[in-house]
C-alpha cells in the first residue's frame, strides 16, 4: 500500500493514482494507484457504502464486480 504523500502520480499516465476515498463504516480513507491496463486476475479491495453495500466490501477477483451491480440494482 502507498501512502498519499507530495509525490503522488496524480494525473494521466501509466501510474495514475486516484482518491482519497473513504472506507466503508470507518474514519479511514486509501488511494488507488493504477498501474496496468489489463486483467491482471488477481484479487482487489472492495469497500461501498449506503444500500447493498454489502455486497462490495472485501476482497473479490475484479470481475465480481460486474455480478454485484446487477445483484445490487435487482437485475439478477
């Protein structure tokens, strides 16, 4: 994990960071650092909150994701 500091890569790029964003039921907030543009088919943290938020706290393989906003819009 990065922590959110002056050198932060915020902005286009192969390594663009996004966030702070808040974390689900806590006073804590994390960055997102992207560094791929492809399925890299690994596991990813998952934090929402509001209606059907259960749904997308943990960690789930990056195509769970889809499954879950249709479950949580009542499509499936």
């Amino acid at each position: 994990m990065e922590s959110d500091d002056s050198t932060d890569e915020s902005g286009d790029g192969l390594s663009k960071e996004d966030g702070p964003f808040q974390v689900a039921h806590s006073d804590q907030k994390f960055m997102v650092d992207w560094t791929t543009g492809e399925h890299s088919a690994v596991d990813v943290p998952i934090t929402a909150i509001g209606k059907n938020a259960h749904l997308f706290e943990g960690t789930y393989e990056n195509t769970y994701i889809h499954d879950a906003l249709l479950k949580a819009m009542g499509i499936r």
